[in-house]
C-alpha cells in the first residue's frame, strides 16, 4: 500500500514539475533594433497573448509553459516577420532574427510596408550615439551626407539638399530655424530621436509641398505600458575638445490616473577646443543645453499629447575665420597650420547664441474602427545672437559686447487631419491648416523684417492589393507674405503672394519576402525664402558674406526615384535611384575674390538662379558568412549640373564608399559583444569648377574607424557601454562639404567612452 501510495505521489510531483512554467525565449536581433516590439502567442492555448517593448537589442521572455509559441514581430505597427518555437522538450532557446529576415544596414535602415517612407532609422542603442550631431546620425540613411559648418555645427544633406529643401519635423512640429540661411544645424536635441524617417513620394509630399529634396521625421521612444517608472542616465565622455555629456531620460505612469504617461529628457554637453591630428583649433568649444517635457493621456477613443521643448547652445566660431583685412585672409588660407592655439573650455569672440523653444498639443479622436481625427496646436520661437571678433575698426556694437546680428523668428502651426479607412482596401487622409511666421531682427542689417501667412489643404488616397499598394496625393499652398525693408531709413513694404501646387504618386510591390520595389513620382514648388532674395551682410557661423538677389523667383521640382531590396539568408542587397530636374534652382554662386567689409575680409557667395538637373545612387549590400559576422559595403553617387553651362552647384558632396565590418554575439545569456569597424573613402570633388572657388576641393581621403559595445543584463534592465573611436588612426584630412575647410583641417581622433543605466520599475 505504501509503495504504491508512494508511486502516486512521485508521479504527482513529477506531472507538477513538468506542468511549471519556467520556460525562457531569448530573443537576438543582429541588427541592433529591428522591431519596435514583439507578440507571443501560445498555439495551443488560446488565452495566452502577450505584447513585448523591445528595450535594447536583446528581450528575455520568461515564465513560458511547455507549448509551441508563435512569435510576430513588429516595427512601426507594421508585421515585418514572424516565426515558431517549440519548448515542449528544451527550457531555454535563443530565437535569432538576423538582419537577412529584412534588409540591410549596421543600424537598421528598412523599407516601410505601412507608409511611403523607403527608409527608417531606428536608434533604440542611444549611448552609442550620444556626442554626435544630429546629421552625423542621419549619414547611415541612404543618400544623406553633412553640411558643416565646423567642428559642432552640421546639417544634414540629402543628394545635395539641404536647409528649406530637407524639411525637419519633430513629431508634428515643422522646425523653422532653417528660414535664415541654409547651412544653420537644426536646433533639436539628437537623443530625442529614437526614429528618423525619411519621406518620400505621396507621403512626403502631403507633409509639405515645398520639400524639393525630402523630409526627415523624428520620432521619440514608444511608450511601454508595463512600466511604473523608467530612468536612464547616460554618460558620455569625448577625447577631442574634453568632451562631457550627461543625459536623463524620465518617464512615469502614475498609478492613480490609468492612460496617462509623463516624460522628460534632460541633456548637457560641453567642450572645449577641438584638435586636428596636428594642433589645436582656438575658440571651437561649445555648450549645449536642452529639455524635453511631455505628458500623454489615452482613454478609450481620445489620445492627448502635450510637449514643450527647449534648445540652448554656447557656440564658439574658430578664430581664424575672421580676419581683420584681405592680406590677412588669403595668408590665412594659403597657411597649412594656422595660429595655433592651448586648450581652453573658454568661449571668446566671435562665437553665436542659440535658443529654441517649442510648446505643442495633439488632440486624436477615434470616431470609430474606420475614422480618426487628428489636431494640432504649436508654437516655436528661434533666437539667434552672432558676434564679431574684437577687431579694432570694429564700431560701438562690438566694443559694447553687443550683439552683431540678432535674429528673432515666432511660428505658430495649426492644423486639423482626417484618416479614413474605408475597408481593406481604401484609405483616404485629408489635412488643412496653417503656419504664420513672424520674423524680426535687431543690430546690423542682415535680412529684413517678414511676416508670412502660409493657409493649406492636402488629400491622399490609399489603394491596397494583396502583394501592391498605391498612393496618390495632391496638395494646394497659398502664401501671402510682407516684407518690411529698410531702404535709405525709409521702411518699403513688400507684399509677395505664392501659390504651390504639388502632386505625389507612390507604388509599392511586395512579390514575395525576398523582394521589394518601390517607386515614388513627384511634383514640388518652393518659394525663395527671405535671406536668398535679401541677405546683405556677414553670417559670423559661416564666416562668409552672403549676397542676396531680388529677383528670384519660384523653383519647381520634378523627381523620380526607385527603391529596390533584395533579402536572402545571407545575402541582401538594396538600390535607391533618384532623378530630378528643377526649374529656377536657387544656389550660390562662390565669388573668386574676398569680400572687404568694415567687421574684417571674409570669403562671398551671390545667391543665383538656373535650371538644374540632379541625379543619385545609393547601393549597399550585406555578406553574412557566418551569423555572428556581416560584411557591408555601400556607396554613394551624385551628379548635379546647373544648365546650361554644365558646371556642378557648390556644396555637391563627392562620391563616397564605405565598409562595415560587424561581429555580433551573445556571450552568455546576461553579456552580449558588438564590435563594428568602418572605413570611408571620400573622394574629391574634382568636379568644382577651380575659377569659383578661393581654394580648389581637398583631395581624396581615408578614414576609418572602431566601435565595441557590450550590454550587461542585470535582472529587469541592461547596462549599455561601450568606447567609439572616429578618424581612428588621425587621419589629416578636409571636406570640401565643411565651410570651415577654407581654413582649417577637420577634427582628428575623437575617442567616446559611454554609459547607459537604466531602472525599470513594472507596474
């Protein structure tokens, strides 16, 4: 009776072990960040389905029964691939979702399946890209590059595009800081971004007809519903200028009010005098200061964000840029080492203030299962303060510690949207409103006094097919706009209205999951802004005078471009084609001879007006010979010709190739090793007509660099850190893309140390 009483009770126990769920996934991303989030569902249980935020390149799922999981993963609520795993006979297994399973890229560029955007940067590995600007994010996108402006100061660059041709929107918000000239950095935080889109086509045109070149989102981090609290710091320090860089990232769901989630983002960077492999460059530090606040609600049917934003930035211009008459500035620039100079966290003259705020509400409404109402309230407000060197013939405004040029810009958007979904097939998305910018300066005359009123109206139409999508767009701008000159201390106003009609057309092909091909048509007009019809004066960040021309007139945009990816197991490969023609393009023409004013000699540009014609390639490819290595070569091609004289427009970056050499692999199941090498061929500009320029285009160069991260799992969270090193064996070298390049070399060695720790508290 006992041994059988025994028996019972041993299979019991035994049937009782088998039935805990102490099962664990452990899921891999090569890539670093493909999905947004994952869902894991029991086939043999019903009721099991839960929803997972990927935190960081790894995602352990534990507590799993003995079943057959079906796992789908998710990106931009977009199904991207899905696949099973047994666990009847095994506790533990590694899912591996490999780059292959989608397309290419170190750090995730994918074609999108739910919009017209052909490219998508996703950033969730934040600590290894804090200390880095905003643009030098943006060059993993195909056919993006940098404009500088120094060592601090870049903009991003699309086929030669850039300023009000490469719209920037934060979330909803169009940044407007770009209305005084082209080559101003965008005044946003880049740790914001934890996606930057790339828009084309239909999409891209709905968003703003006056985007010749692209348009370029940035989104921040989903929401993860399962946390109470969530704290990062990130801690950043740089080698070259002494770099120091603090970052906190806050968010809360308090538990009292269900639906409501709080955010704030807080960053301070600082650096003193940057250094070129063979001196030191004087008066290049810089201080930058930011926050970002946010509070979003959601309950049944009604969505409501509010956010408020601001941008400070300390920036010193080198001092050798500006000189006191035209001998200096030729020696100047004939000189292969400039003045050198000693460390210094001090800013002095010259140097630009910087501040940006934004405050936004978005109200979304879900009428019902097929119809959503979007609106959209916000207001950004751009100070710029540019100072002159203390030259002696320099008048009472420097002597004071004034302000040479002092820039104030008021926007005000406001705007309604509509989203349809008919059924499965039909889509449609109708959006209306307004942007009224407010534009005054004070000291030296640089651009006058503007008001513009911008009302607009935009339709998109969806159609879908089991393997195809279509989408068309048109939309309508009426400009009125007032221009205030100040002419022989008589104010002459200007009224100037504008009219932009613009059509989009998007077709995607989705054959099988091993191709994709994309092809977007579109139709832009842009009117010239402000400063290119009436800049008259020296922009102390470029250390450059600009010539506006009166008489320019509208440019109009005619595009072509193609996307075409291939995905296999251990090949993928992808082409991006573009082809345009504009109307009354609006470039710069560089003036031979320097320019002698009474704030010193400084290198001149006259704004011009002619037809043009641009053409692009971008090709990449990925070689996995084994899974825990990737071999990414890509390279990058434009030509841009001003017709009819055939000469290329000044800025055209020259052609670019790149390697990416990639070792991935999870060490255990609590460390997992990245190591990325990458080298970079940019050849010169040999296409620069000699006779416009001061100087011919630098030569060809090399350069290279090493990144090695690790992610420490510490029960709920994951330690990031890691070291990066750029122009890794200091390289001496210059961009013919970099203002700067006139009088100096770029930056040498810059070696990054981070670290990222979080706290998660679940709910």
């Amino acid at each position: 009776m006992w041994s059988r009483l025994g028996v019972i009770l041993f299979i019991l126990f035994a049937a009782s072990c088998e039935a805990q769920c102490d099962r664990t996934i452990q899921l891999r991303q090569l890539d670093q960040l493909i999905f947004d989030s994952i869902t894991v569902s029991a086939v043999n249980n019903p009721y099991f389905s839960k929803l997972y935020i990927f935190q960081s390149a790894e995602l352990q799922i534990t507590e799993l029964c003995k079943d057959t999981y079906l796992l789908k993963c998710w990106l931009a609520n977009t199904l991207l691939t899905e696949t099973t795993v047994d666990l009847s006979d095994t506790s533990w297994v590694v899912a591996e979702f490999p780059i292959s399973s989608l397309l290419l890229s170190p750090i995730s560029i994918l074609p999108s399946t739910s919009t017209s955007s052909t490219q998508q940067l996703y950033l969730r590995s934040v600590p290894a890209k804090q200390g880095y600007t905003l643009a030098k994010m943006m060059d993993a996108l195909p056919g993006m590059s940098s404009l500088q402006s120094g060592a601090h100061i870049a903009k991003p660059m699309y086929y030669g595009f850039t300023g009000q041709r490469l719209v920037l929107f934060k979330n909803d918000l169009r940044l407007e800081g770009q209305q005084w000239g082209n080559d101003h950095g965008p005044e946003i935080n880049p740790l914001y971004a934890a996606r930057i889109e790339i828009e084309h086509g239909a999409e891209g045109t709905f968003l703003a007809s006056d985007a010749v070149g692209a348009i370029a989102r940035l989104t921040p981090p989903v929401i993860d519903d399962s946390l109470f609290w969530s704290v990062n710091w990130l801690q950043s320090f740089g080698s070259n200028g002494r770099q120091i860089m603090e970052s906190l990232d806050l968010r809360h769901q308090p538990r009292s009010i269900p639906g409501l989630h709080l955010s704030a983002l807080a960053c301070f960077s600082r650096a003193g005098n940057s250094s070129t492999p063979s001196y030191v460059l004087a008066n290049t530090g810089f201080i930058e200061k930011s926050i970002d606040l946010s509070a979003h609600f959601q309950r049944k049917k009604l969505e409501l964000t509010i956010e408020h934003g601001q941008f400070n930035s300390h920036i010193g211009i080198f001092v050798g840029a500006h000189n006191g008459n035209l001998t200096d500035l030729l020696l100047q620039i004939q000189r292969n080492t400039p003045p050198t100079a000693k460390f210094s966290y001090q800013i002095n003259r010259p140097k630009q203030d910087i501040y940006h705020e934004n405050e936004s509400i978005r109200i979304a409404y879900r009428c019902s299962d097929k119809m959503r109402l979007v609106g959209f309230l916000a207001r950004q407000y751009d100070e710029r303060r540019e100072y002159d060197a203390l030259h002696t013939r320099n008048d009472s405004i420097a002597a004071l510690d004034r302000a040479a040029l002092e820039l104030h810009l008021t926007h005000y958007q406001g705007q309604g949207q509509a989203i349809w979904s008919l059924n499965d097939v039909y889509k449609i998305k109708i959006l209306a409103g307004q942007h009224r910018l407010i534009n005054t300066y004070a000291g030296r005359f640089y651009i006058p006094n503007y008001k513009r009123i911008n009302w607009f109206g935009a339709l998109l139409i969806q159609r879908k097919w089991r393997t195809q999508r279509i989408e068309a767009t048109a939309r309508f701008d009426h400009i009125d706009q007032t221009v205030y000159r100040n002419q022989y201390e008589l104010i002459q106003t200007e009224h100037q209205t504008y009219h932009q009609p613009a059509l989009g057309l998007s077709y995607f092909i989705d054959k099988t999951k091993q191709h994709h091909l994309e092809g977007h048509i579109t139709y832009n007009n842009r009117p010239p802004t402000v400063n290119e019809r009436f800049a008259n004066g020296l922009h102390h960040g470029l250390a450059l005078y600009e010539m506006g021309e009166m008489n320019l007139s509208q440019e109009y945009a005619i595009r072509f471009l193609a996307l075409y990816a291939y995905s296999a197991k251990r090949f993928n490969f992808s082409a991006q084609a573009m082809a345009q023609h504009i109307a009354h393009y609006i470039h710069v023409i560089p003036q031979a001879e320097p320019l002698l004013t009474i704030r010193g000699a400084f290198p001149a540009v006259q704004y011009a007006q002619s037809d043009a014609r641009f053409v692009g390639l971008n090709v990449r490819a990925e070689f996995i010979p084994h899974p825990n290595w990737s071999l990414v070569p890509s390279s990058q091609v434009l030509r841009a010709h001003i017709l009819p004289s055939q000469s290329t427009p000044a800025t055209t970056p020259g052609d670019e190739y790149r390697m990416n050499i990639l070792y991935r692999k999870v060490m255990s199941a609590k460390f997992t090793l990245s190591i990325d090498y990458h080298i970079a061929y940019y050849q010169k500009q040999w296409r620069i007509s000699n006779a416009l320029e001061i100087i011919p285009p630098p030569p060809s160069a090399f350069v290279n660099g090493l990144s090695i991260n690790g992610e420490r799992r510490c029960k709920n969270r994951i330690l990031q850190f890691g070291i990066t090193a750029e122009n890794l064996t200091n390289t001496t070298y210059r961009l013919y893309t970099d203002r700067m390049r006139y009088f100096h070399d770029a930056i040498g060695r810059q070696v990054l140390l981070h670290f990222n720790l979080p706290l998660q508290f679940q709910k």
